[in-house]
C-alpha cells in the first residue's frame, strides 16, 4: 500500500514586534522592531516551498524568493542575504518600505487558507542581520564587490530608488557609475520623502555605503536640467539613466490655499526629514506647528505625514478622505498604525475652503459632506456631493497628501525627451530606452507617482538593457 506523505501543518504568522502605539506617537525611532532569530526561522519554517512560487512573479525585481527562504532555513543568512542582493540592491530598504501585500506576498499561496508567509519581514531580518555583522566585523564581509573592469561610463540622475539600482546593476557589471543628485544629501525620497520611524537614516546611508563600496561615486548639488545637462552628459558617459522622480505637488484648487498654514506633503516632510526639524533647535532648520492638524488624502504620503504631526506636538490629528475606508490606498499597516497612534479619520468628505483671521493665518477648513455614486474610470464608486451638508473642522495646520506630477526642470531642459499626455518621460517598456539614444529613465518621472519597488524594477529593467548594450552581458 503507498503511503501518503502527511500534509505539513501551518503555523500561524508571526507578528513583528512593534513599539506600544503611546510610546512610538512622540518619537521618530523606528516602529516596527523587526524579528528575532527565533521569530525568522519560525516564520521561514512556513514556506512551503512551492515548485514553482508565485511570489516571485508578484517581485518586481524578481529576487529568488523560495531560494532565500530555504538558506534562512538552513541558519544561513549570509547566505540567504547573497541570494537576495543577486537582484535586489536596497534589501533593508524594500524590506521595510515594499508593499509586499499587494505583490509578493499577494501572490503567495498561503494567502488561499492562512496569512501569507511574511516574506519582507524575512527580507529585512537578512539585511538587517548582514548590516549589524559587516559593522561589527567588516573584514568578514562575504558580499562580493565589484571593482570597474570595464571602460564604459554610466551616469545616473537623481539618487532615488530607481537610479540607486541602476547605478548598482550597473556597477556590479563593471562599468564606472556616476551619481548626480540635486540635494545636499544622496537617498532622494529615501531620505525626504519617508520618515525616520519607517525607514531609519542610518539604513538608507548603509545601503548606499553598499554602493561606494562597489565603486559608484556621488556628486550632490546638482541639480538636473541646471547644472547638469542630458546632452552634455552624452558627450562623458555611454549611457545616461534619468531617475529625478515626479516631485511637483498636486494641491486642492480650492479658496483660501494661499494661507499661512497651508502646506504640500512634500513641503513638510521635506522640511521634517532632511531638515532635520524633529531635531530642533539642534538642528536649525524650523517646522510650521499646528495644535489641529489635517491632512488631505488616503494613501501612504498621507498616513506618514497625519503621523508625523502627531510626532511633531499636534494635539489632534484628522485625516480627511472624500471616499470611505475600504477605498483608501494606503497600506493596511500603514493605516492600523496611524489609528493606534490617534489619528482620527473624516471619511466622506472634501475640503471647499480653508478659513483664516485677519493675519491671513489659517483658522479652519469647511468640508462638503460626500456619498458615493456609481463607479468612474478607475472603477471605483464616484465621490459626490450631499447637497446642503457642509461643516468648519477648526484647523491651524493642513497639508496636502493628493499625489505629485512631474517637475518640468530637466524636461524643459531636454526638449528632444519625449513625453507623454501626462507629462512624464515615454520610454520602451522592454528596454526603458527613452526618445533619446542611451538615454534611459525610470520610476515616477516615468510612471507618476507609484512605489519604492516598482521604481527599483523600472531602475534594474534599464540597467541590464545598459549592461547588455555596453558590456555584452
């Protein structure tokens, strides 16, 4: 008689330790704690280790998922960060940043029965763990570096998630890699755009160190469109990767915008976090306060600013959404760990005018009651009106989460890109070759604004179209 293998019994997901949300909502260290030795190797210990696992598909960048799971398992992981780096250039970044539940973990088959494996969690606990062992021993770093054996030049603008990865592809292939980037420090929205208590400083500077130290060099203050220049970067390099992202803020267009008060999200945080403002009067760049704050939009720009408000002395703190919860598009945990923090959250409503005193200092803002009608083109329910039902949410502070469009300083400076209707850069979707020969782009400047994960897939893309031009890999 065959004897049937017996089915291996899941384990339920282990929880990442966090802060207690009381602590955390008046400090900038991190949230989320990260596993234990013992809670990565029970959560590996889940995987099933499928033929042929879906996660990857769901990976943009493609790491080998099953792979480094089954070295975690096996205790080794030194072993287990290779495999994800053979891909991957920002693993600590992507591990806290990527929004796994829509991608790999989405695709994860546990998903059909029990909580999928929590493959970014592993992801981090590898990188984090290689991190702190190449610190204390960095002789004993095992993470094979490549030195330039090549003739080839590669310049990268911008120094965001798409180019850092391009500049790493790039430079592991042994070409010269050049970073330009517009700010006084490298990371671009890395650096200004998430928070300290989501993505530390000191991980973001540890993973370009990574790059350094396969030979990638770093000019900052240079700004693209300005003082750098597409074309006469062609006359330097064999290659030019254009990374800038889409950093022009989306405002409201309602009355009373122009107040004092009255901020972009990308303003703010920008102030907050590469100026350092939680760190004032040590550090001398100041942040407006705000005893009332509210914060317009739903998806996860939103969420960091409503909690860093609260971080920065906010007495309140709303989130003011005109669809309902089920519609917003920040992540999950994003949104679970506002709410536990005390955000409050005003579903159903839109702003028509901000209020102010004499002073032109904002007072307040007036909200239109909403419901939601039939579905418009993205497919959801089309937010509109109840007539006659209007409200003042006292406000001292509002700052406005709606999404970006493209900054139009290197494209005007660069009349020969092509773009689309929408003002970004069109590029061939196989190669992300641009209008312009070895000219290639990548990440929101591309796509509008998206995620982290996404413009590293769009920075890799181009880079192996790079290698395999230049390098005949």
């Amino acid at each position: 008689m065959e004897t049937r293998k017996p089915k291996k019994t899941i384990e339920p997901r282990v929880p990442m330790p966090c802060q207690p949300p009381k602590t955390r909502a008046h400090n900038f260290d991190e949230v989320a704690l990260g596993y234990t030795g013992q809670d990565a190797m029970q959560e590996a210990r889940r995987c099933l280790q499928c033929k042929n696992p879906p996660c990857v598909t769901g990976c943009p960048v493609e790491v080998p998922i099953k792979n480094f799971i089954h070295a975690l398992t096996e205790g080794n992981v030194e072993e287990a960060y290779r495999i994800i780096k053979t891909t991957n250039s920002l693993p600590a970044v992507c591990g806290r940043v990527c929004p796994q539940e829509h991608q790999c973990e989405g695709k994860c088959i546990l998903n059909k029965k029990i909580e999928p494996i929590a493959i970014g969690r592993l992801e981090r606990y590898c990188a984090d763990t290689h991190l702190e062992n190449t610190e204390a021993a960095p002789d004993n770093d095992k993470t094979p570096c490549k030195s330039v054996t090549s003739d080839k030049k590669v310049a990268c603008i911008g120094s965001g998630p798409s180019s850092l990865t391009c500049a790493g592809v790039c430079a592991a292939a042994g070409m010269k890699v050049e970073v330009y980037e517009a700010l006084h420090e490298t990371g671009g929205v890395l650096i200004y755009g998430i928070p300290a208590f989501r993505l530390p400083k000191t991980i973001v500077a540890a993973e370009i160190n990574g790059l350094r130290d396969m030979g990638v060099d770093f000019l900052l203050n240079h700004v693209g469109g300005r003082t750098v220049d597409v074309k006469d970067l062609l006359e330097k390099y064999d290659a030019v990767f254009i990374g800038v992202g889409a950093g022009l803020p989306i405002f409201l267009g309602v009355p009373g915008e122009n107040l004092v008060g009255v901020f972009s999200a990308n303003e703010y945080l920008t102030r907050v976090n590469l100026g350092r403002a939680y760190n004032f009067p040590e550090q001398d760049t100041p942040c407006y306060s705000g005893k009332n704050v509210t914060v317009f939009g739903a998806g996860n720009v939103a969420m960091d600013a409503a909690r860093t408000a609260l971080r920065m002395g906010a007495e309140t703190v709303h989130i003011v959404y005109r669809r309902t919860r089920a519609e917003m598009p920040a992540r999950r945990e994003e949104i679970e760990h506002a709410e536990e923090e005390g955000v409050q959250f005003t579903m159903l409503s839109a702003p028509v005018r901000f209020n102010g005193n004499s002073d032109m200092r904002l007072e307040s803002v007036t909200l239109q009651k909403m419901k939601l009608g039939e579905p418009d083109a993205s497919g959801r329910r089309r937010p509109e009106p109840v007539e006659g039902e209007t409200y003042d949410l006292p406000t001292d502070l509002a700052i406005v989460a709606l999404g970006t469009r493209s900054n139009p300083i290197l494209l005007n400076a660069t009349p020969d890109l092509k773009l689309n209707k929408w003002g970004y850069i069109e590029v061939n979707e196989e190669t992300g070759e641009t209008s312009i020969p070895n000219v290639f782009a990548g990440g929101d400047i591309v796509t509008g604004a998206a995620t982290v994960i996404l413009a590293m897939g769009a920075g890799r893309n181009a880079a192996k179209e790079i290698v395999r031009r230049l390098a005949g890999k």
